[in-house]
C-alpha cells in the first residue's frame, strides 16, 4: 500500500511512496501529530540519485519489521533535499557539529519543535565493530525519549544544539575592509592541498571542485599579473585537474558528461550519478582554459559535456532535467516487480564493460585498439575494490593517448582516430539499449541559471549559435513556468506542469547570472530589463541590510524553521551571496545604479572574516574582488 509520500511531485519522495514506513512529507500534519502524541521526529534527507540513499532504503525503509519499529515510536518524514536546500543546510548544520562530518541519506531526529537532538547518515541493519545498528539506533532513542530523566537531558541538548545552529546561522558582519591580499592566501591554500601528480584538491574521495577552478584561472588572468610566477602555477593546477578528470573515468568517454565525483585519487572509479550542477559549472570551466590555451582538448570536452545535457538531460519545452542516477539494472536483470528491481540494480551498470562483450561488438582488432587506449583488462580494470562490485568489469578512461596508440599498433593517428570514432558510435549504440539509469526529471531554477550561463558562454567562445539558441529557450521556459510577473516571484522546483516551493535566495542569483550572460551574448535589452526585475526581489526579500549578505530565506518569518542562514563559503555549488555580489557588481556597471554596487559591496565584505580565518572557503565570492577593487562606486577604492 501506499503512503502519503504517493500524493508528492519529488521523483525521490515518490521513491519511498510504497515503502512500509508510514512517511510524511514535511508539512503541518506531521509536526501536529509529533506534538500531540509526544512523539519525536525522524526527519530522513536524501535525494532520487543518491547511491548510499537507495542502499537504506533496500536495507531497512523496506524492511516490515523495522518500519513497525520506526512508526510506532517516530513520526516519519522525508525530505528531498534539492527540493529544500534551506533546510537540508539546517539540519545537515547539526549533524555536522554532532559527528564532524554529514552527507546523504542524512537521518536527524527531532523534538516536536523541529529541534535536532541527535543524527547521523547511513546507518546498516546489522551491528558491526564499534557501529550501531539502525534497529537498535531506534530503540535506544525510543527508550530514552520515554525515560523522563533522559527525555530532559534530550530538551535540554537540542536546545543548547539548536543555539548553536542560530548562531553559526548569523555569522557574517559588513564591516570589515576590503583586503586586496585574499586571492594570493586563497592560491596559497590550494597550491597546499593540490595533488600534483593526478590533480584536484583533496585526497579520496575526489570532488571536481569548479568554483576553486574559476578562482584559479581568474587568478592567473588579473593577479597573474603581477604575480607572474604564481599565476602560471594557478594555471597549471587548474589545467592539470581539468585534463585528468576529463581522461578519467569520472568523464563519460562515451556519451560526454561528468560523474558526481571520483572515489580514487586517479579520478579512475566515479560515483557514477550525473549531476546537472556539476556538468554546467565544468562547462564553463573547460571553455575557459580552452579560450586561455586554445587547446582543442579543453574545447572538445566542453562540446561533449553540452552535448549530453542537449541529447539527454533537456525537457521538450526548454529547461534541464536535474539528475541521473548511479544504479541501473544490469542488462540481464528482468523487472518483475519493484523489489526486485531494487534488489538487482547496481552502482555503474550502465557504464562499465567486460573485455568480453567488447571483443564480441568490435572483434579482435578494434576491440585491441579500444582496450590499448582506455585501460582494459581481461579481469576487469579496478585495482581497489573493496566490495567487489567491478569484478571483471572496466571503466573506460584514457590511459593512452591516441599517438601512444598508433605507435603501438603501427597505424597513422588518422587511421585509429577514425577506429576509435567508429567504435566508440558502435558501443554507445549497444550501451544505449541496456536499462538506463533513473533519470530525476524534475527541473530546478537554479541549476538551470547555471546552465543558462553555460549555453551563454559556449555560444560566446565557441560562436555557434545553436547553444545561444539553446539558453535563450531555457530562460524562457524559466520566465515562462517558474516565475509569477504579478506576485513577483520565483519557484524553485517544476515537474509533470506544476511549479512549487517558493524560490530560495539561491536561484534568484544563479538565474540574474545566467540572464546576464545570454545579454551579453547579444546584447538582448529583456535579458537585461529581467535581470534588474529578479535583482530587486532577490534585494527586497533577501538582503540584510544590516549587516550584509543574503539570507537563504525570505525576510517574512516562518514558524517551521529554526534558523535562517547566511551561507558565507562555497560549496560545490556556490553559495547565493558569492554569485549575487558578482551578478550586482555587473548589473551595476550596466546600468550604472551606484545602489546595486553598494549592495554587492557589502555583501563581500560580510565573507571577509571567514575567508581570512580559512582563505579557500570561498573562491567564487574571490572572483568579485575584481569587481570591487576596480569598481569606481567601491567605497574601499574611493578611499585609496
């Protein structure tokens, strides 16, 4: 039977709308019923695509006999987290100052104030050495929540937790001055943690990281300047990074596009979801160490990456899907029913191939010439797998070039580029009929800003017009079905012809960005008139005047949220304040209001503190230091 999760528009809630846990959305409903029964909260974070997600809810949301556990001491809630980022940042915020560290699926347990008092993320059916078992998890806390010395000691604690959120939540002041120096400490911090041999930015697991990317080539471009040294070494991290995750195989070799992350250094084995924020943020890094270097490999990259989101990503009517999945049947599975199908799917099956089943496509000859350029092996190609879960299968990466291929096969580099090209049309082809990943279709405002101004920037380096062509609908479609011109605001989310969510601080930004970009590719005056509409809604329902900065929310209270955050670093996807202050700064020298600047001015003065306590918090609000160091309205240049 179904549960209330049925009614939902969330490809991820309608994931868990037949699960035998009596879930709720979050609503008025669920908090009422915590309220009048005394019963605790268990809000459950995840989205469609997330691996780790779909494991629990096989393991355990499935499960009768602990979803019996879950309803009769919990009220249940399930919350996509890109459905509401505010407050997945809230509740995340708490479990990361509990345990150190939070991702997905991110379980939180409440007071029926909305409270946090205790979390984690995965948790496994099964004890093992020094790990609770999320049945045993359950009874503790139902134990303890009816213990009155304990459930005490439980208030007590998510008061003291939910203070601490309010006042990580209010960090950020607009007094400090502009300091000319952060971009060289930030290019100092990266340079520390830059892996020189395969690039990127940290150990396993491996993130793509294209705001820090940005910075660095930015950096190279205005503080290179004068730093001549230094700028050339920010180039040559960034170069690095982007020409091993594109040989890698966090790079679709066959149909373009980048997974969410890689789990090695090598940038070998990916998570294998596809995100539509990551693929529009590296776009537009790759066309701009393309227009840098002019190298056709940066170039080709960004073509194939654009070219997935247009074949395989994009809604009839203009915008972009948000997601694809990293499990996906294996090609011999039946789908018998839904059980099965969850039992059976595997992380990478769409992607990854036995040597075998080359050869039997390719023959002999060309199935050599493939497995030569992209690492195959006979018992599979990944070294590390702890979980046997590639045992006799590979992932395609570019171990060899293609001269190192011709060489060893004694041909011209024509004659096996064109192999290669017919091969690889002849295994996306063959790749194309097996079960595809599940695909999140619905379509959220701010990615599609992003992609916005990836189509933008394409168009405006690359000078084809079918990717201007391509924006401009996407815009449209966003002016269209995601924006009310009589209320004055935005949505956040639209599917199956429904918008919903009111649209947090974040979209608005990321969509002034993108509207910028496509006038500056023509120049069309809407573009422009739109963009100074949306940046006086995202100024009056989201600035602080005060001290600086956007909150995530808008300014009118709501009684279901505990806190309301300023975010003052960026994340994999950069924060609202960082990208509204570069979009202010230049609507204000289009249309030269001095206020837009004042604005934009303040907000980057409200991140100081945190970039100077940890100089690489915030890369993409660095790249705005231009802006306000060579802004004639910049107060701190005024000054000087």
């Amino acid at each position: 039977m179904a549960n209330r999760l049925i009614n939902e528009k969330s490809p991820y809630l309608l994931q868990h709308a037949r699960n035998p846990v009596d879930w709720y959305p979050w609503c008025e409903e669920a908090f009422s019923r915590a309220r009048s029964e005394n019963k605790p909260i268990l809000l459950s974070i995840g989205y469609s695509t997330c691996h780790w997600c779909h494991v629990m809810e096989r393991e355990s949301f499935n499960d009768p006999k602990i979803a019996e556990t879950m309803n009769s001491h919990f009220v249940c809630i399930k919350l996509d987290r890109e459905e509401r980022p505010d407050l997945d940042h809230i509740y995340i915020t708490a479990v990361s100052s509990l345990t150190g560290s939070a991702g997905w699926p991110l379980n939180v347990f409440l007071t029926p104030e909305l409270k946090p008092f205790f979390g984690g993320t995965y948790f496994s059916p099964e004890p093992g050495p020094g790990r609770i078992s999320w049945p045993d998890l359950l009874r503790m806390l139902a134990k303890a929540w009816a213990d009155p010395a304990q459930h005490l000691k439980i208030m007590d604690s998510a008061d003291e937790l939910t203070q601490l959120i309010i006042s990580i939540a209010s960090s950020g002041s607009g007094s400090q001055k502009i300091d000319p120096d952060l971009p060289e400490a930030a290019f100092k911090a990266f340079e520390k943690s830059h892996d020189k041999v395969w690039g990127g930015f940290s150990r396993a697991p491996k993130f793509p990281s294209p705001s820090i990317l940005s910075f660095l080539l930015s950096y190279h471009a205005h503080a290179g300047r004068s730093k001549r040294t230094e700028g050339q070494k920010a180039l040559q991290m960034a170069l690095l990074t982007l020409r091993g995750m594109a040989r890698g195989g966090i790079f679709d070799q066959l149909g373009g596009g980048f997974h969410r992350y890689s789990t090695d250094s090598r940038w070998l084995v990916p998570h294998f979801e596809k995100m539509l924020y990551d693929n529009a943020q590296l776009i537009c890094s790759y066309l701009e160490a393309f227009r840098i270097t002019g190298d056709l490999f940066f170039k080709k990259t960004a073509e194939e990456t654009i070219l997935y989101i247009l074949r395989d990503m994009s809604h009839p009517e203009g915008g972009f899907f948000s997601a694809e999945d990293a499990d996906s049947l294996p090609s011999n599975a039946d789908s018998a029913s839904r059980e099965a199908v969850i039992g059976k799917k595997e992380e990478g099956a769409f992607y990854v191939w036995p040597l075998s089943e080359v050869k039997d496509l390719l023959g002999d000859r060309d199935a050599g010439i493939v497995s030569y350029r992209y690492g195959l092996r006979p018992g599979g190609n990944v070294e590390n797998d702890p979980y046997g879960e590639f045992r006799g299968k590979n992932i395609l990466y570019r171990e060899k070039s293609i001269e190192e291929t011709a060489r060893k096969f004694g041909m011209s580099v024509p004659a096996v580029t064109g192999i290669l090209e017919q091969a690889n049309m002849r295994l996306l082809e063959y790749r194309n009929k097996r079960p595809r990943p599940h695909l999140d279709d619905k379509i959220i405002t701010e990615w599609n800003g992003m992609m916005i101004s990836a189509l933008a920037k394409a168009f405006q380096v690359l000078g084809d017009k079918k990717y201007l062509i391509a924006g401009s609908r996407c815009a449209e479609f966003i002016k269209t079905s995601l924006f009310d011109p009589e209320e004055k605001r935005l949505f956040r989310i639209w599917r199956d012809g429904d918008r919903k969510i009111e649209a947090p601080a974040g979209d608005y930004a990321f969509l002034i960005h993108g509207v910028l970009d496509l006038y500056e590719s023509g120049p069309d005056p809407r573009w422009l008139d739109w963009a100074l509409e949306l940046s006086e809604i995202l100024i009056r329902r989201f600035y602080d005047s005060a001290n600086g900065g956007f909150f995530t929310n808008p300014h009118f209270p709501d009684p279901n949220l505990i806190a309301r955050f300023k975010e003052t670093h960026d994340g994999v996807i950069p924060s609202a304040g960082s990208v509204a202050t570069i979009a202010l700064y230049r609507l204000a020298r289009h249309t030269d209001r001095r206020d837009l600047a004042h604005i934009a001015e303040s907000t980057l003065k409200s991140f100081i503190p945190a970039m100077q306590s940890h100089p690489g918090s915030a890369p993409a609000m660095l790249l705005s230091l231009d802006f306000a160091l060579g802004n004639p309205e910049s107060a701190e240049t005024r000054k000087s």
